[in-house]
C-alpha cells in the first residue's frame, strides 16, 4: 500500500526541520519497536476476552461447574448471571470499544511510520509529531500538566487519517458510542458461553444465532456514531438537499442519527416567503447585490473608460509637441 496521495499537513510546520543522520537510521527500528508494544498490549487484551471462551471450549465439562449447574437448574443460576451480567456486557462492549480504539490504531500507524522510515521520498521529512491537550479530556488517570498525544502523521493520508479517527474514538471518549457498543457486548457474552462444552448442542447453536443480531447492530450503531462524530456536517447538508430536491414539502428531514420534523409548508406560505425574500434583497445594497455576470460588465466598462482617456490624453501630448502647433517660449 502506497501514500502517494498524501501531503504535509501544515499545521505541523514546527516539526518540520529535517531529522539528523542518526535519526534516520534509528527511526525504522524505533517505530517498530513501539509497534511491537502496542501490539503486545492489544493481544494481552484480546487474550483477556478470549479467556472466558477459551475456558469453556478446552475445559473438559465436569470441571465447568457454573454451566453444569445452568443445565441442572436454570432458574438459580439465571439469578446470578442477572446480577453479574450488566457489568459483563459495560466491560465486554463499550469498555473494549474503547480499549481498542486507544491500543490498535497506534500500533498500526507505528507500522505504517516504520515503512515510511524505509522509503527515499520520506528522507527528508520528519514522520509523525506530539501534541498536548488539557489534562483531564483523555483517556487514562489525572496527570498535572497536559497531555502528550504522540504518533499523529507529519504527512497525512487517507490511511492515517483513519487510524487517527479510531485512536480519537479510544483516547477522547465520545459517550454517544457507548450505547451502540453495549450490543457487541451482549453478543460477546453469548457467543462466550455458547463456546462451553457443559451444554447442549442445541443450546450452543442457539445462543451463537442470538449473538449475531447484536453483533451486526453494533456494527450498524458505531458506524452510525461514527459518521456522526466525523462527517456530520457533511451527512447533514447532503441528506437535507436529498431530502428537499425529493420532498418539496420538507417533511421529515433525517440529519445523521437524529430526525428533524418540520411542519409541511403550503404553496401560499413558500410563495409568500420568495416574495419577502426577494424584496429583502432589492432592499440591500446595490453593489452587494450585483451578479457575477454584472459585475464584469461594470469593470468592463470602467477598464474601456480608462482606455479612452489614456488614448485622449496621448493624442493631446502628440498634438502639443507638433511645430506649428507648439507654444512659444520667447515671450
């Protein structure tokens, strides 16, 4: 995968001197070293998650005594899985949403920063820099001074652009993808004790069938979310003039996740709007009001006037310095 589309961000310009010789030939190495450790944390979390299902699937079932009791007797343990399982699903779904969006993204553009340290086009430029944000709007415990968010490209592009977005999702949290995450986690949590070997087939398969439709929802949800928080601008003017060029009536303007109802307009009341709207304009200044195409007639014209002029003026001169049309000097 290539960058050739990307381009120096200039909001960085005070990191970009170029490195020394030391950095870059240090620098490939030290990317991917800080690659590694972000990848091993990610795959300590992942191994956190898998733990459960991994204990339920190589667990030989005798020894699995909370799903043995669920087949004996449901209703008791059904008790106690209602107490824990609020708090599963929160760790589960959002809590891991976030985790991931603060390990993975970083160890991704460690990669992505490591292969452009190997690259001649990116020699002479400096491949990532620090920013710091207040103190308390980041992931992580109270600090007394701002906060360093490293890893974020000199020169962006569409894929560091996305890994950006997932590790602002992780380090500046957005409750609005709380909610969205808490399917994933209900999914998780099904799709963990479908993996124990202590129930019944027909058990397993269902709670596997079960998970999915949450899954796929929370998938639908983030993106949602997502768009939201990163294109809503965008998202709301796009879908507003959809909307508008196929309902004149503006009912129903849906704007990202939330749904705009207007009351539908009578031909009489917009016809009654142009009008006003109309007369306000005649009512503004006149050179504010001009076209485009009005606009480069006036200088036309202007342009033409000061052409005569000159030419009246150079046929004036011509006309002094004439013999028989000079003045005397001898008075």
């Amino acid at each position: 995968m290539t960058d050739r589309s990307a381009t120096p961000d200039p909001r960085v310009a005070r990191d970009a001197t170029p490195p020394g010789t030391a950095a870059l030939l240090l620098r490939p190495f030290g990317y991917l070293a800080i690659g590694l450790v972000w990848t091993t944390i990610g795959l300590f979390v992942v191994g956190l998650y898998l733990a459960v299902a991994a204990y339920g699937l190589f667990e030989p079932p005798a020894d699995q005594e909370l799903w043995s009791e669920l087949v004996a007797s449901p209703g008791a343990v059904l008790g106690r899985l209602a107490v824990v399982a609020p708090i599963v699903v929160v760790l589960a779904g959002p809590v891991a949403w976030y985790l991931s969006c603060a390990i993975w993204p970083l160890a991704a553009l460690s990669f992505v920063y490591a292969g452009r340290a190997l690259r001649p086009s990116y020699r002479g430029d400096r491949l990532s820099f620090t920013s710091r944000v207040a103190p308390g709007t980041t992931l992580g415990p109270p600090v007394p001074g701002p906060v360093a968010m490293s890893l974020q490209p000199q020169r962006r592009s569409r894929l560091t652009d996305t890994l950006v977005r997932f590790s602002v999702c992780g380090w500046n949290l957005d409750l609005r993808e709380f909610w969205p995450a808490v399917p994933a986690g209900i999914a998780w949590a099904l799709a963990s004790t479908a993996a124990s070997t202590a129930l019944p087939s027909g058990w397993r398969v269902g709670l596997v069938v079960a998970a999915v439709p949450f899954a796929l929802g929370s998938v639908v949800a983030l993106r949602r979310a997502w768009r939201w928080r990163f294109h809503r601008e965008r998202v709301r003017e796009t879908r507003r003039e959809r909307w508008i060029a196929q309902h004149g009536d503006g009912r129903d303007l849906r704007d990202g996740p939330r749904v705009v109802r207007t009351r539908p307009q009578s031909a009489e009341h917009r016809a009654r709007v142009e009008a006003e709207r109309a007369a306000s304009r005649g009512t503004q200044d006149r050179l504010t009001g001009l076209t485009s195409d009005e606009i480069g007639e006036r200088r036309e014209a202007v342009l033409r006037a000061r052409r005569e002029r000159e030419a009246r003026e150079a046929r004036e001169r011509a006309r002094r310095g004439r013999p028989d049309g000079t003045a005397s000097g001898a008075d």
